[in-house]
C-alpha cells in the first residue's frame, strides 16, 4: 500500500502543472482539429460509421506520438531527480516507504496525470466527431484511447527510469527528449543510410525483412502497430502484405516492444536507484 499512497500524493502534485495543463489544452485543440479532418475524409470519400472513427484514428495518431510523449516526460522526469535536488526524497524515504515504493508509486501516479490528459483530450476529440461526422465507432475509439494511455505509460515508464539513475533534472531532461530526438529524426536517416548503401534503391519495389524489423523497434512506431491491432487494419506497407511481415513487425507484437521499452529503463532505473547514496 506504500506505493498506493506515494501515487496519491505524486498525482495530486503533478497535476497542478501548469506546463501540463497547456500540453492538455494543446493536444485537445489537436484533436478537434482531427476531428475535423476526419469529416472532411468521410464527405470526399463518402464513407461514415467505423470508417470514419478509423478515419479519426489515424488523423490522430501523428499528433498523438508527438504530444503523449512530451507530456509523459514532462511529468515523468522530474520525479525523482527533482525530489534529490531539493532533498525531501530523504523525507519521504523517511517515511515508511522502500525506494521500490517511490518508483512504483511515482510511475503509477504520473501515469494517472497523463491519462486524464489523454481522456481529457480524446473526449473532446469525441464531442467533436460526433459534431462534425454525426456517427461515431465507440468501441474502435475506445480500443485507440486504451492503446494511447498504455503508449503514455510507457513514456512515465521511461521518464522515471531515467529519473531514477541521476540526481539532476537537467541530465533526466536532456537523457529523456534525447531520446525523443533520436527515435524521431536519428533512427529514420540511419535506417534509410542503411538500406540505400545496403540494396539498389532505385529499383526497390519491397523492404527487405530487416528495415521492417528496424522500423518497429521506436516505441512511436509500437504504438502504431499496436493501433493497428486492436481496430483490425493495417496501413498498406510498400509491396509487403502484412500477412508476409517478419513476426516481429506484424501489429500484435508491437506490444510486445511496448512492454519492453516500459520494462527495461524501468528495471535498470530502480536497480541503480537502489544502489546510490542520496
């Protein structure tokens, strides 16, 4: 229960943020803007229903890798770093709670500030397809909205394990959007350096199995294969039919790569916290 009542207090901390409240306002103007997009997709291809919710879905998805990330590591990085720089981490580890128990309880109330983000967000997202589509799929829309807070979970999951192995906030900063960084701009121009130098690029009607692979490995490109799984479509892959796709490109097994990313910084994050003086 130690856990349980650090979550109480962590969440009643983070959620006057007022960083986090303008990132909430941001991603719900986004998804009004979703919305909208997605009536225009369903008016020009005279679709509506499921398709248009799908329409919604993927309208959102962009925005939703981009901003549930920045929100999770906006209150994800500062917790426990934050509380050693200021010295009251000693006071609450005076407290009958194990250091175990200040991870977990942090990453279980962050991850409550960054749902109610999410469900904030989408909700208006909903209010907004059924104003501008006028018919609405709940159960896809549900399934994405589920997916979306187990992407930002992740993203705590990251942010604290970082968190968890350096005193400062500034380096848990710079480790955590790092990361962002490099998954979204670094891990793209290596892959395409690597399949330009490593097959005849002019003449390429299908990646080969390794780019798949190398593709579904950032937990951005997870998320996607994991929405992916749970609406029942696939998005068309450049002369590849998902059926032919390495298992481990194929859409279930982006949670696989999902609970992976939430696991390891995680796990390393607690082992180092465990071992270090404060």
């Amino acid at each position: 229960m130690s856990a349980i009542t650090v979550a109480k207090k962590d969440f009643r901390d983070a959620v006057r943020s007022r960083v986090l409240i303008a990132l909430t306002v941001l991603f719900a103007l986004f998804t009004v803007g979703g919305a909208a997009l997605a009536s225009w997709i369903s008016e020009l291809f005279e679709e509506g229903g499921a398709e248009s919710t799908i329409d919604l879905i993927f309208a959102l998805q962009a925005p939703a890798s981009f901003l549930v990330p920045v929100i999770a590591l906006v209150v994800g990085y500062g917790a426990i770093a934050g509380e050693r720089e200021s010295g009251s981490l000693k006071f609450l580890l005076g407290l009958p709670h194990t250091r175990q128990d200040v991870v977990l309880g942090k990453v279980i109330g962050r991850t409550g500030v960054v749902a109610v983000s999410i469900l904030i967000g989408f909700a208006v997202g909903l209010l907004g397809l059924i104003a501008f589509v006028g018919s609405v799929s709940i159960g896809h829309y549900i399934a994405f909205t589920l997916v979306t807070i187990l992407f930002g979970f992740v993203y705590v999951c990251i942010g604290v394990g970082l968190s968890s192995m350096t005193r400062s906030t500034t380096r848990a900063a710079i480790g955590a959007f790092g990361l962002i960084v490099f998954f979204w701009i670094v891990w793209g121009i290596i892959g395409q350096v690597l399949l330009f130098t490593t097959t005849d690029f002019t003449a390429l009607e299908s990646f080969p199995d390794w780019y798949h692979v190398y593709s579904a490995v950032p937990p951005d490109n997870a998320y996607g294969s994991a929405i992916q799984a749970v609406i029942g479509q696939t998005q068309p892959t450049m002369g590849t039919d998902a059926a032919d796709l390495p298992f481990v490109a194929k859409p279930w097994f982006g949670f696989v790569i999902l609970a992976i990313w939430a696991l390891v910084p995680l796990s390393l994050g607690r082992w180092r916290f465990e071992r270090v003086d404060l």
